[in-house]
C-alpha cells in the first residue's frame, strides 16, 4: 500500500487534528484535540510546522509525527512529542516510514541528538524506538496528591522568571521537554537558600487558583535540591509553593524522574501514580 508524506505547512488544521485524534485513539491517554487546542499545544511547546509530518493514505489522513528542536547541553536536541496512528494502519508498515521520515527530517536539522517519551506500557511503541537506535535513559511518573503537614517553617524563597532559570549554575536541562522552562514560560520559578545564603535548589511550577480566590492546584514541573535532601526541606518548599494556604492544595507532579528524591518523597506520602512513562534519548552524533 502506497502511503504519502506531507509536512504540516501542507496540511489544513482540520487534517491535522484528524490525523491526531485517529492517530490517538484507543490510545493508553485520552488526549483528543480541538483546532484551538492542537495549535496551541503546537505553540506553548515550540513545535515545528515545517519538521511535523502526516501521513495519508490517498486523501485520508491516517497518521502524524510533531517534531520540534531544542539546544540541550550543547546540543541541538529533536523531540518527538507525539506518533499517533489510525488503529486500522497500525502494523502495516505505517510506523516504520513514520520514523525513517522522521529521522530524515532531524538529521537534515543538523540535530545532534533525539528524545522522547513513551507511556510505560507500550512497549510496542518502545521496542519500535529501541530499533531505530533509542534508548530508555530515565523513568518518569505523573503523581497527584495533596501534601500533609506543609504548614512548617518558612524556606527563604527568591521568585523569578522561568527565563531566568538557564542562569542558575546548578540549572538542569536535560529533564523532559514539557517540564522544561521553554515550555513553562507562563509558569512560576522559585530559588531556595539556606539561612546562611546558600543555594538549596529550585522549582517549576504553575498554579491555578479557583473563581473565590482561593488557590486549588499545583503542577509541578521541576524541583532540584542540591546537596543532601531532607524532609524539613522537601515540606518547606511545599509550602512554599501554596504559600500556606490554609485550604487544601492539590498537587499534579509532571514527568517526574523517579531517581529524584522528592519524587520518592512524594510517593512514600501516599501520591497516587496516574501514569508512568520511559525517557528515551538517540545519539546521533558522538
């Protein structure tokens, strides 16, 4: 079966939303979208229309691959964030011309290295990477909670702009694409600091706050602590991203690594996992 590539700059927002929703159903998330929502995605993540890609089966869009570029450490890194394909072409050769397109398309980039994620689960999708030189390098939770005992000594705590975040020596970038602060740029970030001055670590993080005022949710993009991590500090930069609100603050943890200690925190608290996901990095040139 002859299947053709277009680029999204050739496609219409209705054929690209199909081939997303098609791409996605039956899929481990529901993660259906509008025009307004897809296009939006497409901005706040910094995806390329030029480097995406849909596949049709004549004039029927049956699959698509969003693609987008970042300088990771260096390096100028491709992201996959999204390979979605019509459940009636999956396992006819779909997927395999997706990647080879796809990888096409970062190599002519000049990136030097590629990432993704992957829903823990499909492996199907998982092995597939894995043969187009992938590999699992970290594993990530979504986590959602609501802290207890936060209402602890205050942390001295600096607000700053995401933006400002790369400045930071101790900054980390490579973390998952959404939890990084190109991607959270409508968010907040803190800089914690020790009584003495020093650096304690820092956090990502937005907040959403209900029609009385009242704040109702947090989601948590990042949060490093430098040296050893205690519980003292963990509560106290809780708190202070609720600033001690005295109502119940539920907590959205994004793509965390489970290799950070706040995360294990969080999970020894009680957080409920609601999805947990592989990150995968290709080396493209050494």
């Amino acid at each position: 079966m002859q299947y053709t590539i277009k680029k999204l700059t050739e496609c219409t927002i209705q054929e690209a939303v199909i081939a997303w929703n098609r791409g996605f159903e039956e899929y481990f998330v529901k993660i259906e979208m509008t025009p307004d929502l897809f296009f939006n995605r497409l901005v706040n993540e910094g995806l390329s229309l030029n480097d995406s890609i849909v596949a049709f089966d004549q004039k029927e869009p049956i699959a698509i691959v969003v693609n987008g570029f970042r300088t990771m450490e260096g390096k100028k890194t491709a992201w996959n964030g999204g390979t979605g394909i019509a459940p009636e072409y999956r396992g006819k050769g779909v997927s395999q011309l997706l990647m080879e397109e796809t990888l096409k398309i970062y190599q002519e980039n000049g990136a030097e290295a590629a990432t993704l994620e992957a829903i823990k689960e499909n492996e199907k999708a998982i092995r597939l990477y894995q043969r187009f030189g992938y590999e699992i390098i970290d594993s990530l939770v979504f986590l959602s909670g609501t802290p207890k005992g936060t209402n602890v000594n205050p942390i001295q705590a600096e607000s700053i702009r995401p933006e400002k975040l790369p400045l930071l020596p101790f900054y980390k970038e490579n973390v998952p694409w959404q939890c990084q602060w190109q991607s959270v740029k409508s968010g907040e970030a803190q800089v914690y600091y020790s009584k003495s001055g020093n650096p304690l670590g820092y956090g990502l993080y937005k907040r959403l706050w209900n029609q009385n005022g009242q704040l109702e949710k947090v989601f948590l993009y990042q949060v490093k602590l430098l040296g050893e991590v205690n519980v003292q500090n963990i509560n106290a930069i809780l708190a202070a991203f609720t600033e001690n609100a005295d109502n119940t603050v539920n907590f959205t943890i994004i793509n965390g690594s489970i290799s950070n200690p706040v995360i294990q925190y969080l999970m020894d608290l009680g957080f409920n996992k609601t999805t947990e996901q592989v990150q995968m990095l290709k080396k493209i040139t050494e």
